[in-house]
C-alpha cells in the first residue's frame, strides 16, 4: 500500500535525532494556514479561525511529532495559546517563546500549564526582577545573543535546545509572520507543510517583507498535494537559490 504524505514525514523524522548530532541543530518544520490570499491572520486585535477541522487536526498530529513547538512572543500576548494536542492523543511538546525583551506574562495560560511549563528564549541580560517572577513559574529561560537587527540569533538559539538536556531533536515552528519569515530567511527550515484555505482574509502576510536578510529565490521541491476538508496541504523541502541569479543579473 502507498504511504500517505503524512506517513512519508513522520518516517523522515525517524532520522531527526542523527540530523542533530550531524548538524548539531533541530530538524526543523515549519507549518502554518493561510488564506488563498497569503494571510496567516486578521490585521487587527480579533483572531480568527479560518482553516477547516481536518488539517486542525493534523496540526495537533504533528505537533505529537515533535519536542518543540515554537511561536514568537507577538503571537502568544495576541493569541494566548495552549499548545496542546487536545484534537488527538500523543504527547504535547515543549512550547518554545522568542522573547527578545522578556514580555512573556504570568498570567497566560501557556505559563500555567501543569504538564510542562515553557522555555522562554530572551535577549541577553534581561530585567532582573522580570527574569525572577518568570522562573518562580517554573518555565525555564535562556539568554541567547541577538542579531545584527536586534532579534534573537536563530542560529545560536538552535545550537542552545540541541546541546540542552534533553535536547531537543525536532522543532516545530507555527509562526507568526516575523518567526516564519526569520527562519527561512537563515535557512533553518527543512520542511514545510502548509494549509491552504479557501478564504480572502485581507490580513498580516506569512512571509513579512521585505526582509533584509532574505535575498534568496525559495524553492520548494518534492512538492505533494493533500486536499483535505475544505482545506488543501502542502508538504515540501525548501533550497535557497540567490535571487540575483534567478533573475539573471549576475
């Protein structure tokens, strides 16, 4: 019998603890829904869910894949997310907060889970009183160094939860826009998987531009296509080309 998209996946990610020793980095998946429109969500404080309850539920099968899942500060003070896998069993993973100025609050319910408290990723030297209130939580926080644009250093991030203990294997990245453009703007992504949904939202792009660092042409290769519900999903292996190249102006 053929396998599914799915099942292809899950047995690439079989191999995600070697990809960590070799690479010394977190196989990394990035996955979000979007409006046929680009929009990942509303341009506005309301939030919205657009895509269909099958690929809700692949969403929460795939985050039963992985050690970590990630969002960036942005999304969880707009959005206030759990993070589960509550749609199907399986284990919920770590979530994971880029939190460059320590903003995280005590009172979001991430922060007041009981199975496992998140690890918040901040800048260097973070407010003293801010960083104790944060770890009384339980959640756990590490300094990382930040970029030539003031954001925390993505590669040294990945290096950090490879070398933790445990360390962390496969990483899944949800968003927002400043996440997922910044990720594959380093070219830490090795796979996407992406929800198409039959809706105009008008709203906040999933890749934000432009980007400074992002002078890249994004292939996506071994392109598979699942209609599911009303929903359609993509799964691909991103290569960066040079854009400068691609154009023919090198």
């Amino acid at each position: 019998m053929q396998m599914t998209n799915l099942e292809r996946f899950l047995k690439r990610l079989e191999g995600a603890e070697e990809f960590r020793k070799r690479e010394g980095r977190p196989f990394i998946t990035v996955t979000y829904a979007q409006g046929v429109d680009g929009s990942i969500a509303l341009n506005s404080p309301h939030k919205i869910q657009f895509s269909g309850p099958d690929t809700q539920r692949l969403t929460h099968r795939l985050r039963a894949t992985h050690d970590g899942i990630l969002l960036g500060i942005g999304t969880v003070l707009a959005d206030d997310p759990l993070l589960t896998v509550r749609l199907v069993a399986g284990p919920n993973p770590r979530p994971i907060v880029l939190d460059t100025h320590l903003r995280i609050r005590k009172d979001l319910r991430l922060m007041n889970r009981t199975d496992c408290k998140p690890l918040v990723i901040t800048g260097p030297a973070p407010p003293r009183i801010q960083l104790r209130h944060i770890v009384n939580t339980g959640a756990q926080v590490i300094e990382c160094p930040l970029n030539t644009e003031g954001r925390i250093d993505l590669r040294a991030f990945v290096r950090a939860i490879a070398t933790m203990r445990p360390p962390m294997a496969r990483l899944m990245v949800e968003g927002g826009a400043r996440v997922i453009s910044a990720f594959t703007a380093a070219q830490l992504v090795d796979f996407f998987i992406i929800t198409i949904t039959p809706c105009m939202l008008g709203g906040i792009k999933a890749m934000e531009l432009p980007h400074p660092d992002f002078p890249y042409y994004v292939e996506l290769n071994g392109l598979a296509v699942d209609p599911m519900g009303k929903d359609v999903v993509l799964w691909a292996r991103p290569t960066w080309q040079d854009i400068q190249k691609k154009m023919g102006l090198d």
